[in-house]
C-alpha cells in the first residue's frame, strides 16, 4: 500500500472546504488515492506572490523530509528551486551511503562509524531523515543526549518519524516528560504515522500526559491497526470484546484478533486458537496455540495438549507441518 | 494584577494594532525589539501588510493562550484550528509563508511550510508548476542536467589529473577496479576521484572493458578474464 491509511492524512474532518462550483476557475486536480484532499482554487497565485522566488532555508525546510521522489520532481520544477534544493539532494545521497553502511550492503563492510559520519552530513544539509537516522545510531550507542537533539530538530521540521522517536524518549526519560510527549506523538499521529498512533492511543488509555480517556484511545487504535500495527489490533480487538471505547462487537473483536493472530501476535495467537477450539474449529485451533507456545506462551501449551490428545496421530504431524511452515503476514513496525 | 502591557504595530499600509505584549512576543523578531527597547512607539513592519498582519496575530492569539492545556480535546482543537486557519488561498499562503519567515513565528512557519510540502507531495513537476503558477525556466539542456544529477546516486566521476575529462560511471562498474572499490569504501567524500596515473585515453579503455565485465557478469557467474583485466590491479602505465 502506498499510503497506510484510510482517512485523510491530517485530520478528520474534510481538509478543505469546496467551494461551489460556479466560483471555480482554476483547474482541478484528481485525486489518486481516497487520502489525498481536493483543493479547489477560486485564484491561482498571482502578481508579487512569486513561489519560484520563495528563500532557499524556506524551500529547505519545506522539503526537509522528502522522499527521493518528491525531492527529485521539486528539484524539477524550475531553477531557483533546484538551486535551492541542491544540498537536500546532498544529503540524499549521504543518506543513501550511510544506510549502506549502517547494514553493509551493496559490497561494502557494515561500518557503523561511518554510518554514523554520513548520516550527519546529511543531517547538516538539511534532511530531516537523515537526522533521524543518526539520531538511531547514537542511540544505539548509547548517547541519548545525542539522539534526542537529532530528534528534536528533526520533529520540529514536520518529520513524523522524528516526533515519534522524541516523543518516545520523552516517555522513556528519568523523570519522564509525558506532556511533550503527548505533543509531539499528536502531530505525528494526526499525520498519519502508525507506530506514533499506537503510542498515543496508549497515553490516552493509561491517562499519561493527557487526560485518559478510552473512547479516543481506542479510536486511535482503530487508525493504527488499520495502518497495519499489529499491538494496535490485538488492543482493538480487546476494545470490541470488552465494549471499551468501541461498540462491543464480538464479531470485529474476532476479526481483529485473527488479523493480529495471522501477523504473529503471540497473545492473539493464543486468544484466536481459543476461540477457534470453542467453536469447535479442532485443527485449526491448535496450529495457533502451537504458534503461541513455540513463542513461549505456556497457558497456550496446556490447552493445545489437551486437544493434541483427541487427535490422531496424522492429524497431529499436519498440524506440526502447518506450524512449521507458517509464516507471519506483513505488518508495519 | 496589573493592567496588561500592549505593544503597537504598524502594517507597510499603515495600519495600526494594538497587541497584548505576550502575543506579540510569539514573533521573536517582535520580542528582540522589545527586550532591546526599541518598542515604546509603534514597530515599524514595512513587509507586512495590514490583511496579512492582522491574521498573523490571530494565529500569535489562538496559540499563546492554549498553550497550557492537557486534555486531548485542546490539542486536537488548536489542530482543527490551524486546518481552518490555513485554509487560505495561495496569495495568502504565501504572504503569510514571507511574513511567518519575517517575523519569526516559529510555529506559523512551521504550518505554512507543512501545508506547501502537502501540496507538492505526490505531485509531477508540471503539476506543481501549475499549481504554484511557477513558469518553467529550464532549458531542455539544463532540466536534462538536473535529471541527470538525480541520478547520482549510482554514479560517481572518475577524473583525469591533468585535463578535466570526467568519465561518469555506473558504481557497478567502477567496482570492477579494485583500487576504486578501496576508494570508494575509505573516503567517499569526494564525488570525483582523481587518478593521478591514468590518462584520458587509458581510462576510456579500461571503462569501456569494465562495462562488458559487469554484463558479462550479470548474465553469468564468472567473468571471463582477459588481458585489460590484468591491467586493473597493476599500477596503470601512461
């Protein structure tokens, strides 16, 4: 999927508000997926609003955390931009070096002190993801100090992935910062990055830095599991069946829970293969819990000898075989 | 509590604006002048006009006072505000892109910058150029350039010492040549390696033989050996 979401990108209401049709003069422009908004334009930019003549640190930040295709149609758009975008498509480049070597491949030996050299040059000509990227690695090494002011420059240029590491270490921190934290993971969020959803729907449970509350807890949960998080759909899951925050729904609470089961959600494996037994589904019910016990959940093991005694013998190497040759369904991280 | 402290601004068209103190310090330009006293009488803003300084102390207003709220209602609020607020069209947008950058409102910068990225995200060069109304001044040679340069990322130049003749090869290929790999992997810094041994002549050939050993490679395991190979890892004689 391109885009992982199902709603508009930034917010939940309708972007832009549509003016009616006889006021359009400008063109119209298609939208390609159901997130992206129509704009409707009654002027384009006129006389002395020149947006070729906008200053290079602005086009800098506003291209801060683009992909290499934005990066490149922008860089294509006319010459001031392109000048102005030169040390970005730098930085591109220095990315594209330091995760070589960070990983060690396309023939070169992982080296992380390089990785680390690249991603701050990169991160010294403005790109947002190369920020974040050194932020990593000094956090791995362990100087958070660091990683966190990587971070912070990074989120404060619009990179989600950014806000959601710094929200992170703001949770993490001794004392922890939990009102920054909920900040940042809400932009992040309403920009639409699944991890960062997740982690506000927690807050929003737990009444961490904001004010607890389950109904939106669970509907940002909703948006993460949608998005692909596979924490978020065991926890949505739980929402249905408990009727907390959602409109209690067995059906969508086993529809969930399957989707997180399938994904390699060790507790859901578990709760999925109970439900499967309980609805008399013998074979089927046991793969999930030997999924669930080979991952180490022990009230799995004795529920699945139970049924593995009831099975024969054939029976009981398909399902040995099924298990072996399961593999989890792809996911966002 | 005593009254509260209002600075005066002044718009390039004359307009006047009587602002709370805290309001107007959300633009640090504004609260430099202030902490240097420079703002008894009215501040001059002679690149901003009244329409567009008026709506950026709307937004200086609206985020000073919620900045201490901690429900998820008020963040989700001010953010359903800045969607409404930024809901301009692009005239506007971009006085207020200038005047965000001028004044130094760090957080208007920050939305107005935001919202042009969203707008160009996605978008081919010609959708972009009509939608900012932005005439395109490259040359056909220039924009073959600048996709070129795109394309550098698996493109590194070798160059000649004496005469500046650059040979821009595949990385692939210029792998082929073991003392270039040790290059690249050290100091890639440089985007142009010199060759201090090799003249132009020389280096053509031996690209030009790398290039069959790297499609010969992908069709089949083993390259073949042949003679310009041997030449690669001896120093290479003028």
């Amino acid at each position: 999927m391109k885009q992982k979401t199902t709603w508009p990108a930034r917010s939940d209401g309708s972007r832009f508000l549509s003016l009616p049709l006889s006021k359009i003069k400008g063109p119209k422009f298609p939208t390609r997926t159901s997130t992206h908004q129509i704009r409707f334009y009654d002027t384009r930019p006129s006389d002395g609003h020149d947006f070729s003549a906008l200053p290079y640190d602005v086009l800098t930040k506003i291209a801060a955390s683009f992909s290499l295709q934005n990066l490149r149609a922008a860089s294509l758009v006319c010459k001031s931009w392109s000048e102005a975008l030169k040390p970005l498509r730098e930085a591109m480049l220095l990315l594209h070096w330091g995760k070589r070597f960070k990983h060690g491949h396309g023939g070169v030996r992982p080296n992380l002190d390089k990785a680390l050299d690249s991603f701050l040059k990169g991160a010294a000509r403005g790109s947002a993801l190369a920020m974040v990227d050194a932020g990593l690695i000094y956090w791995e090494l362990g100087q958070k100090d660091k990683a966190v002011a990587l971070y912070r420059k990074a989120a404060e240029l619009g990179d989600p992935a950014g806000q959601c590491n710094l929200a992170i270490s703001f949770l993490q921190a001794e004392p922890p910062n939990l009102k920054e934290a909920v900040t940042w993971l809400y932009q992040a969020s309403i920009a639409g990055h699944v991890r960062s959803q997740y982690q506000l729907a927690l807050c929003l449970h737990q009444g961490q830095g904001v004010n607890c509350n389950i109904k939106d807890a669970a509907r940002w949960y909703l948006k993460a599991a949608e998005g692909g998080y596979v924490r978020a759909m065991y926890n949505v899951s739980l929402c249905y069946s408990s009727g907390e925050g959602l409109v209690r729904s067995h059906q969508l609470a086993r529809k969930w829970m399957k989707r997180a089961a399938d994904r390699g959600h060790t507790k859901a494996q578990f709760e999925h293969g109970l439900a499967l037994f309980s609805e008399g589904d013998m074979m089927k019910a046991v793969v999930y819990l030997e999924l669930a016990t080979r991952a180490g959940e022990r009230a799995a093991a004795h529920v699945k000898n139970v049924i593995l005694q009831r099975l024969s013998a054939t029976s009981r190497d398909r399902v040995m075989l099924l298990a072996d040759n399961w593999q989890a369904l792809p996911s966002s991280r | 509590m005593s009254s509260v402290k209002k600075v005066t601004l002044k718009s390039s068209d004359g307009e006047i604006f009587e602002v709370e103190e805290t309001v107007a310090m959300e633009s640090q330009t504004i609260k430099g002048l202030i902490e240097d006293d420079c703002a008894d009488n009215a501040i001059p803003l002679p690149n901003v006009t009244g329409h567009i300084l008026s709506l950026v102390i709307q937004y200086c207003k609206e985020h000073t006072s919620s900045s201490d709220s901690n429900s998820s209602k008020s963040n989700e609020k001010l953010k359903a505000w800045d969607t409404q607020f930024i809901n301009v069209d692009l005239n506007v947008l971009f006085d207020l892109i200038m005047a965000a950058n001028y004044l130094n409102v760090k957080g208007l910068l920050d939305l107005t910058c935001q919202t042009v990225a969203d707008m160009i995200k996605e978008k081919t060069p010609e959708q972009i150029r009509a939608m900012f109304n932005i005439v395109n001044d490259f040359t056909p040679e220039e924009e073959e350039e600048v996709r070129r340069e795109n394309a550098w990322a698996f493109e590194i130049s070798l160059k000649n010492n004496n005469v500046v003749d650059t040979f821009e090869v595949e990385e692939s290929m210029a792998k082929e040549l073991q003392t270039i790999k040790n290059m690249i992997e050290d100091n890639y810094t440089d985007s142009v390696i010199p060759l201090h041994n090799v003249t132009s002549d020389i280096l053509e050939l031996v690209i030009e033989d790398c290039k069959k050993h790297v499609e010969a490679a992908e069709s089949e395991s083993e390259p073949s050996y042949s003679l310009a190979s041997k030449l690669i890892d001896d120093p290479l004689k003028a």
